[in-house]
C-alpha cells in the first residue's frame, strides 16, 4: 500500500564557549614528581603508547611528570586550579573541538570503602549536571575512568614523595568528570575580597538560587551548597558546581556506622552505582558548617536542604559569619538544632523582609521553611523591587513639584512620569541582552546568532511597550487627569506582572540549550503584551486582590508560574509540567481560587501536551469550575475555549467538544464581546468542524479566524497550516501547496534561513509531492528539511522522525527497502525515546516496517510489527482511529499474500467501517480499504460484493484525486483482479493498462510489477497474446528481485515454470 507522505501522527549543542570551574584553593600537590605513567585507562593497566603530544602554546611546566603524561582519552592536561575534598581540579585542553576543559580527576583515598563511595559520587555528578541546561549551573560534556592507582603516592616528608608499595592491593578505577571552563574565582574569594554592598551580594546570590531551581526542577538536590561551590566568572556570569554529592530527590541519608565490605573491583561506570546508595554508613555527605540538621539524621532529603545551606552562605554573604556556630561538630548540630542562630558580625543595612525570608529558609524543621527554592528566590527579590518602586514614586514626588514650577514658568510640559526606562533597567539591559547572545552562541548551533538577535529585537520592541505603557499610565492619573489612581494601581500591578513574565523568560533564554534557541521567538511572541494593561474594561473586571496576608505567598507562587510559563514556551514542557504540578499543591494549599485556576488551566494544558489526556480533560474541567467561582470569567472562557479544542482535535470527539465551546460563546458574550474572542472562538468551530469531517465549513471558520490575527503571529501561522491541512484532507493538493508555500516564505522572513520551524513547512511541501506522485521533488523537500533538523538539532530529537519517516515511505514506494528500513528504524528509535515504546509515534513505524517486511517475504516479522502496532493503537488514552485502520490494513495485506482471504476480509471488515466514520467516505485510506475488501471477497468467491467495493473504490478516488492520480493505481488493480475472475478479460485489461500507465518504474516498481504480473495472467488466460503476457512476467520478476521482494517474484518465478513460452 503506497504511503499519502509523511508520518499519519503529528539536545546535543555544538562546541561550547570558553567557559569556567575552578576548585577550592590547592593544597600541596600528593602526585610523584619523579616518574612517567603511560597506560590505558583501565585499572592498574599498563601500555606502550606514547603519552599525546602538547598542543602548541600550551604551558605545562606545573605539572609532574606524571601528570603530563596521565591519559585521559583525548584530553591534555594544563594545570592544576585547585582541589578539595572530593577531586583534583585541572585545566585542560579538548584538541578535537579545540576548546579549553575543566576536569576533575577524583583523588584516592586509602581504604577501599571511602573511594568507591567517592567514585560513585562523582559518576553521580557527572549524571546529575548531565541533566542540567542552565546558564547557571556548570555544563558537564563527558564522564570517563582513568588509572587512579598509577597516580597514588605515599608521603614521606614534607617535599619528598615515593611510589606506592607494589603488594598494595589495587584500588578501584579513578574517575573523571569534563565541564566547560571559564576563568573566574569562587564566590567564597570573591567575598574574601572585600566588603559586598547589600544589593551586590544579593544579585549574586540570586543568580545562583536560579541555578539551584534548574536543579530542583529536574528532581536533583546538590547537597553541600556553599560558596565554595559558586562560581563568579570573569565575565559576570553565576553558576553553581561540583554537584559531587547530588542525589535524586528523598533519597534517605545515611546516619549509623558500619564496618567496610570486603574489597571488591568495581565499575565506577556501571548501572548499578547509578542506583544504589551513594554514601556508606558512617560516611558524612556535605560540609557541616552549611549542611541542613536533616542531612546527617536519616530523613529524606528533599530539595529544601539545598534551601537551609543557601540561607547559610547568604547570611555569611551579608553579615559576614555564618549563623550557627561550635567548637565542635556536636555544638555545631546543637546550635542549628535549637534554632540559635548567632547575631550578625558586622552592620549591613539589610532590608527586614530580606532578613526575615533568610531566617525562615534556616528553620530547623523542612517544613517551617519555603515551599521551594523558587519560593525563597521570590521573597528575596520582592523588597528590592519594592526599595525601587518607592524611589520612583519619591522621584516622581520631586518631579511632580518641579515640573509644575516649570510649567508655570516656561509653559513646558512637566517633567513627570520618565521613570518607566529606569523601573524596567534591572530586567532588561545591556547586559542582559549580551547574556542572552553569549548562551545563544554557546549552543554552537549555526542559526544560533540570528535567533538572539532577532529574539532580543523582539524582547526590545516588547520592551518598549511596557515603557510606553508604563510613562502612559502615570501621565493618565497624574497629568492628564483621565483616569483615578485606584485605575493607576491597577495598571501598575498588570504592568509589574508582566515584567515578572519577561524576568521569568530571560531566566530561561540566557540558560540557552538547542531547544530555546528553536523556540526563542515564539517565547517572547508569546509574553502577554503590556498594552493589555491599557484595556480598563478588563482592569476593572479583574477578580479581587487577595487578602493582605496572603499577599507575599500569592506572588511568590504567581512568580513559580511564570517560570513554568517561560521553560513551556521555551521548549522545555517536561520542566514546566513539572513545576506546575508543583506549583498545583501550592495552590491548593494557598486557598486564593483566581490564582487556582490559573494554575489548574496552565497544568490542564501541559498534561495534554505529555500525552496525558484523562489527567487532563480533568484538571481542565477543575480550571473552568474554580474560575467561575472566582468570577474570572477572561480566565473561564479561555479554559472552555482551549478545551473544546483539545477534545475536537486531539482525542477526536467533536460532540464532547461542543458544550465547551457554547460555554465559551456565552462568556464571550458576557465579556462584551471582546474583538480578539471571536477569532478564538472561529478557530475553535473551524476544529470542531474538521473533526466532524466538514471540511468546507472547517475552511470558512480558519479564514474567518484568520481576519482578526496579525499575519505574522503564531496564531495566524497555525491556523493557515490547519486550513492548508483541510484542504489536504479535500484532495485539494493546489490550494494546500500555496498555502505551504507561502507559510514556508514567512517562517523564513519571521526565523531566518536556517531555523528548524522552516522543515515544518518543506516537509508539508514533500507530503503534497507525495500526493501529486512526484517522488523527486517529495525527496529533495524532505532532504532539505532533514538537512535543517540535523543541523539543527540534537541526534534523538523527536521532530528528525518526521522527514526520516517521509524519506522512507519515499524510498519504500521506490522499492529502496534497504534504506527505507534504515529510516523507518531511526525514525521508530527516536520516538521510542522521547515518547516510549507505546507511543502511537512508535506504532506507526511499525506499522511501515511491517509494510516493507511484507514485500520482502519477511511474513512472520510484518504480522509481529503489525499487531504490535494495532495494539498500541487500540490501547491508547487516545486511540488513534487512522493508526488502526492502517494496521488493519497491513494484516490484511499479509493475509492476502498468504491467500488466507478469510482473514484478510476479517481485516478489512474492521477498517472500511472506522475509516468511513472517523476519515470519511472519499479519504484515500477508506478507498484503499474497499480495493483491499474487493479482493479478498473475490478470493473467497464472492465476486458480486467484491465489484461493488471495487467500483465504489475507483469512484471515490476519481473524485477527489482525479484519473491521473498515482493512487489510481491502488484501486484499478485491485478492480482489475475481480475482473478476471468474472472472465471479464478486457475490462481488467483496461483497467491494468491505465494503471501501468501511472505507474514509472523507478518511483513505483513494486506497483508496476504486480500490475505486469497480473496483466500477463490475463493476457495468457484470454489467450489473447502469450508471447506479451512471457515478456511481462519477466519484467515483474525483475522488478521484484531488483527490490528483494522474494515472497512475489517466487510466485512469479512458478507461474513462468507452469506457462513456458
């Protein structure tokens, strides 16, 4: 069965920039300076080849002789940055992508059960950053086992070292950890310099609590936060590391002594040190002085220890000691236990929020401190944005003043109202914009510097919004007089919500992985716009404030959704799912429903975008109720509008998705009829019609949608593409191929040449190719867009699998089954890994392996695929109906080549009934079925059934694909079988002649030769030219063994030897 093109079922970053780790400052080096070490890097082997040669211009005079020579696959040694307890830090050069590395090599200690604890732990940090992309936290690039035995030497003075004596048991394999380098010092030297301002030592620490969030987002707790552990880079830039004690969140803490285990070799890279407890009983993990009381009683460890050690370093930051203190560690846990916390060192002007946020985050019990890192960051940051605002307004005061004896004076306007540039400053700024193009860059990506820059135009233009927006606001109630100053607040607040958002998002783009320089523009496209702000009939419907003292709380968690909101449209929905989850039981607890629901519609949205669409429907239904309640009804009607959407064109039931849109239609009614609400509302009946099949009412809804969006909008550009897909689903190849012709020119104008979203596009382009037969042009669209992607893109990125699939069907229709298995299979591993082995993504690779494996004789393998396939299908939260009727398809195709006819009408008997009700009566798949249906009700001497579906079959696809089509093909062969054998020899030989006349021998030799084979047979039994029906026969069979279809050319290889010439 030939393929409609494309797939039925809608990070690795290039080199890395010049970057930073250093260590605690070094102790005297413990490594021989007195012999050579050449080996590999297993343990205590030894071999021959010479150490690698010194890049040039590389000094490496401070190192030994042994560690100029330690090989650690393709890396050279520099020089050493420092050491601490856990490793040795050195600088290193990378030759193979040209770069300078940090590595940490870790350092051995004697007794065997302390240094496999330690090389577990370090194969855990290496895991743990892993799985980090932030700007701040420091990105790890590889992990790898290195002779650590070779480098271990006993001390027997103060400068004199020898070798380890040769009947020392052998320790087991040292580990080391490459992170990306940067020159810089530690925050602890970088507040040992001098006394820190209030506010600078608060920006720093910021900046590093955000890496802390990153971490907690994707469930991993550092465990021995301290400034020793910061990073302050040369070129501003914060970030966290040596997550060498990291453990995945409410791991138990180990609390009692134990005797060592007996000496064993292990693998400091195997699965189970990646799963097993990481510190030995009577091992402390972390450093006291900064360790929450939890981490050494045996609790769970969640992620508010990392809280209580932040709170430590900040209060040592600010007053200049640390707030619990001993003579010894006993006294020290005693301290942290009663809560008796030392009084500050030194004065600092700290404001009283600040210091009560801080005493919090230090409280003995988890659960008396802040929810969440997130949390604590919040109440941090919101006296400063408070000291700022109460400036402007003391700054507006003066003006006010002087600008009205100005006035008076000269008859100029007041000078009033020029603060909004400065409010916005700490957000976006240029440094921030040069953060911003500096991650970009970092990703290596090469469309990367035309994202940041056309990203950061945009987050200027939004900028200049607010500012306007802003200045106009103040001049409202303060010069003009229009407008009250309860209505001035209210801007005001929207304004600051909205400089929250963009905060939130800048957060995420100057932590830049391949993903958020894919969706950057969209990101920031995506910010509510500060002019919203100016709409006063929305201002004064909003829903009432929350109560004075819950006024913090409901910040801090509107703030925890709006870094939700911006790793969503940044491309990282796995982090935004899981804050909002988070931020779900927040709100519960909280008890504020407008904030409620708007968490609950935010969280609806992204269970549906992780395939979890029962959580979803649900939690939907929670949001439009608790809105509601709330008198929110801007917030209702976009739940109930988005929801009627997801029921219509995700799970396929349009009838559910109509109550939904009618309670929409009444909010807006209620609402004023707001003129951007009706567009929403077209779009959603455009999607309910489409999925009710009725497409010319579908296409007459997206274009009146389309009327009230800006051309150039994300909107405007999907709802163009679901028209250009109605008009695919009409058979309308000229006007769909406009459309993705012109969506193709504009995404190329909105992201530039080389951005991913312009694949979207070719690959549409290639589909209806396909459609049109045109192999050639299908192939070079498809290459083109997997050329982007790959470029683009990490290896196992989920979006490669759509052109890899295209290309496949591409080379399978050319009888290529070698190359078209090749792309099915990567095609299938890459959703395999994003979405897991039950993704209906997975099954329809399955379902076009078992297509090829049928052609190539391979039965047993195609009817495994296939049913695999139907399973997934029919098992799904929501069962693909297409997806099934494609499997049912296949195995009736497998039937068929084994003349079960029985099983293959049982087959089709299943699908032309689901394809007629859920794809329509004149889909290609629907006609297919009937073709499929026609046969095997003739093999089973049913002839008169049989014509009729296949009459009804080439009917439909004259109609809609016209005569000329290639999928003529599909159906005259077929009809033509059930001709034969009524003895109706001329007819099945017209209807085989036009076939073979749409059929070209190298975009369709699998078609053509099944067409030849059964024009020979009809030939020879009509006895009308045998000598033409030999030569056809053979053509056939060399098709088909030019394409190793062995299964048909040995049933032609038969039928030659019954009918010789």
């Amino acid at each position: 069965m030939s393929r409609a093109g494309g797939d039925p079922t809608p990070r690795s970053s290039g080199p890395d920039p010049d970057p930073t780790l250093v260590g605690d400052p070094p102790p005297q080096p413990d490594f021989a300076t007195d012999e050579t070490l050449a080996g590999d890097l297993s343990p205590g082997a030894r071999a021959s080849t010479p150490p690698p040669s010194s890049p040039p211009d590389l000094d490496r005079s401070s190192l030994s002789q042994r560690e100029r020579a330690l090989q650690l696959t393709r890396y050279v040694l520099v020089r050493r940055l420092g050491a601490g307890g856990m490793g040795v830090v050195y600088l290193a050069y990378d030759p193979s992508l040209d770069r300078k590395v940090a590595i940490k090599l870790l350092r051995v200690a004697p007794g065997d059960g302390p240094a496999q604890a330690a090389h577990a732990r370090l194969v855990r940090e290496a895991q743990a950053l892993a799985r980090l992309s932030h700007g701040n936290v420091v990105a790890v690039h590889d992990v790898g086992s290195y002779d650590a035995d070779a480098l271990t030497t006993l001390r027997i003075g103060p400068h004199r070292t020898q070798p380890a004596p040769k009947d020392r048991i052998s320790q087991a394999a040292g580990v080391f950890l490459v992170m990306e380098y940067v020159p810089g010092i530690t925050l602890a030297q970088w507040l040992d310099e001098r006394v820190r301002g209030v506010r600078e030592v608060l920006d720093v620490f910021l900046a590093a609590g955000r890496g802390l969030v990153a971490a907690h987002a994707v469930g991993i707790i550092h465990r021995d936060f301290k400034p020793g552990n910061v990073l302050v880079g040369e070129t501003g830039r914060i970030c966290v590391f040596d997550f060498g004690l990291a453990r995945p969140a409410g791991e138990v803490e180990p609390a009692t002594a134990a005797a060592p285990e007996a000496r064993a070799p292990i693998d400091p890279l195997s699965s189970s040190l990646v799963s097993g407890p990481l510190t030995r009983a009577g091992t402390l993990v972390g450093t006291p002085a900064y360790m929450a009381p939890e981490q050494r009683g045996g609790a769970a460890i969640d992620e508010r220890a990392d809280q209580f050690s932040f709170c430590v370093a900040l209060y040592e930051g600010l007053y200049g000691n640390r707030p619990f203190s001993g003579d010894n560690l006993f006294a020290l846990e005693a301290a942290k236990a009663r809560g008796q916390i030392d009084p500050p060192r030194r004065p600092a002007r700290v404001p009283p929020a600040i210091h009560r946020a801080i005493l919090r985050g230090l409280s003995t019990e988890p659960g008396d401190r802040w929810p969440s890192m997130q949390a604590l960051l919040d109440a941090l940051e919101r006296p400063l944005r408070r000291d700022r605002r109460r400036w402007a307004v003391a700054a507006g005061g003066a003006a006010l003043v002087a600008g009205a004896v100005a006035f008076a004076l000269a008859g100029d306007a007041p000078a009033l109202c020029t603060g909004a540039a400065e409010a916005l400053a700490p957000t976006w700024n240029p440094e921030r914009r040069a953060a911003l193009d500096a991650a970009f860059a970092a990703t290596g990506l090469p469309y990367a510097p035309d994202a940041a820059a056309r990203a950061g135009a945009r987050v200027d233009a939004w900028a200049e919004a607010w500012i306007a927006g802003h200045t106009d606001a103040c001049a409202a109630a303060n010069i003009r007089g229009e407008q009250s100053h309860d209505l001035l607040d209210r801007r005001m607040h929207c304004l600051e919500d909205r400089r929250h958002q963009l905060d939130a998002l800048l957060g995420v783009l100057t932590g830049a992985d391949a993903d958020v320089v894919a969706h950057a523009h969209d990101a920031v496209e995506a910010l509510p716009p500060p002019s919203r702000c100016a709409d006063l009939d929305a201002l004064r419907a909003e829903v009432a404030p929350p109560p004075p003292a819950l006024l913090d709380d409901v910040q801090a968690l509107r703030d925890q959704v709006s870094v939700a909101s911006a790793e969503v449209s940044a491309g990282h929905p796995g982090a935004g799912l899981a804050l909002l989850e988070a931020a779900e039981q927040r709100s519960r607890d909280l008890g504020y429903r407008p904030l409620r629901a708007e968490v609950l519609a935010q969280l609806a949205e992204q269970l549906f975008v992780a395939s979890k669409y029962d959580d979803g429907a649900r939690v939907y239904g929670e949001a439009y109720w608790e809105a509601l309640a709330a008198g929110h009804d801007r917030l209702a009607f976009d739940t109930a509008s988005a929801f009627s959407g997801r029921l219509a064109q995700i799970l396929g039931h349009p009838d559910d998705a109509g109550p939904w849109l009618r309670n929409a239609e009444a909010l807006y009614e209620r609402l004023g009829r707001p003129p951007r609400l009706g567009g929403d509302l077209e779009f959603r009946r455009g999607q309910i019609a489409e999925a009710r099949r009725e497409y010319t009412t579908a296409i007459e809804h997206y274009r009146r949608s389309l009327a009230d969006l800006p051309e150039r909008s994300v909107s405007a550009v999907t709802t163009r593409q679901n028209l250009a897909n109605v008009h695919l689903s009409l058979g309308q190849l000229d006007p769909a191929q406009a459309i993705f012709e012109e969506l193709l020119a504009l995404r190329r104008d909105i992201y530039g040449e080389g951005h991913p979203n312009n694949a979207f596009s070719l690959s549409d382009l290639g589909n209806v190719a396909t459609l049109r037969g045109d192999f050639d042009t299908a192939e070079k669209h498809q290459r083109a867009a997997l050329t982007i992607l790959r470029a683009a893109l990490p290896p196992r990125h989920e979006r490669l699998a759509y052109p890899l699939s295209a290309l496949a069907d591409i080379a399978a229709q050319r009888g290529d089954f070698g190359a078209a298995l090749d792309a099915f299979d990567e095609a299938r591993a890459i959703w395999e890994h994003n979405f897991g082995p039950r993704s209906t993504r997975v099954a329809a690779m399955l379902e076009r392996l078992a297509s090829v494996q049928l052609v190539r004789g391979e039965l047993g393998l195609a009817e495994q695929h296939a049913t695999r396939a139907l399973v997934i299908w029919s098992s799904a939260q929501s069962p693909d109906p297409q997806g099934t009727v494609l499997a049912h398809l296949a195995l009736a195709q497998i039937e068929l080549a084994r003349d079960d006819y029985a099983a293959a009408r049982d087959h089709t008997d299943k699908a032309l009934p689901l394809s007629i009700s859920v794809l329509g009566e004149d889909n290609l798949y629907t006609a297919v079925s009937r073709a499929m249906r026609a046969v095997a009700l003739a093999g089973l001497g049913d002839l008169s059934g049989a014509e009729r579906e296949a009459d009804a079959a080439v009917a439909s696809i004259e109609r809609n694909y016209g005569a000329g089509s290639l999928w003529m093909s599909e159906v005259l062969t077929p009809r033509a079988r059930v001709r034969q054998l009524q003895g109706r020899f001329d007819d099945a030989r017209r209807d085989l002649e036009g076939s073979l006349a749409l059929l070209d021998p190298r975009n369709a030799p699998i078609q053509r030769a099944h067409a030849e084979f059964q024009l020979a047979q009809v030939l020879w039994d009509s006895r009308a030219d045998r000598a033409k029906a030999r030569t056809l026969a053979v053509s056939a069979q060399t098709l088909f063994r030019q394409a190793g279809a062995k299964h048909y050319r040995a049933e032609i290889d038969a039928w030659l030897e019954r009918h010789p010439g």
